[in-house]
C-alpha cells in the first residue's frame, strides 16, 4: 500500500513564448532541487527506485501541456501526472531570439512522492 513520504512544491515560468511544458518542466526540477530524500534508504531500507512520484501541474491551458515531456524531468521511480487549470499568463516582452509571442507563463508542480510500505 502506498503511503505518502513528501510533497514538495514547485514554481516555473517561460518568460519569452509562453511555451507551458518549457514551464512545467522548470516547476518540476525546482521542486526536486529542493529535496534529498535519503531517508527512504536510510530510515524506510528501501532504494529510491521503488518511489512513486504523482506530479500535479497548475497551469493556463492544460489541454497544451505535453505530459510525456513533463514526466521525464522525474529520475527515478515511477510517476503519473494530473494536470489542472490553474498558474498564470501574463503580458511579457517579445524577444525572437528565445520565442515566439511575449507572454510569461507560470506553471506552479506539487510534487507527492509515495513509497510502498
């Protein structure tokens, strides 16, 4: 049975193009960056490789989010995905050499990292 071990939030954004994978993906790894979970060795005797991470994205516009992309900012264990209306786009800069378009979206992750007890 899967118990929860950690959540740990995320925040993304593109700042040139709105590109909301490119977004998602950073919301992600600054969740991850923020956690050594050695305590699933050290304390719980089991290898990180049996984790299972549920990420849950907020973003404008779900229906453009490539989950497979999404998913494969995960290392290790198993993942699923769950994405919502939520995050923000907002007015930005245009700048052709890093996108098309001048909207900034923000994708905001919360990340559950369960194991198997």
């Amino acid at each position: 049975m899967l118990k929860r071990y950690i959540v740990e939030l995320g925040m993304g954004a593109d700042l040139h193009g709105g590109d909301i994978t490119k977004a998602a993906i950073k919301a992600v790894k600054d969740a991850t960056s923020r956690s050594c979970l050695c305590g699933i060795e050290d304390v719980l005797g089991l290898s990180p490789l049996e984790m299972h991470v549920h990420i849950k994205i907020g973003c404008s516009e779900p229906n453009k989010l490539d989950k497979d992309s999404v998913m494969k900012a995960i290392p290790v264990g198993t993942s699923e995905i769950e994405v919502v209306k939520g995050g923000l786009g907002v007015r930005g800069l245009e700048v052709p050499d890093f996108g098309v378009g001048d909207t900034i979206e923000v994708v905001v992750a919360a990340l559950t990292v369960s194991v198997d007890l």
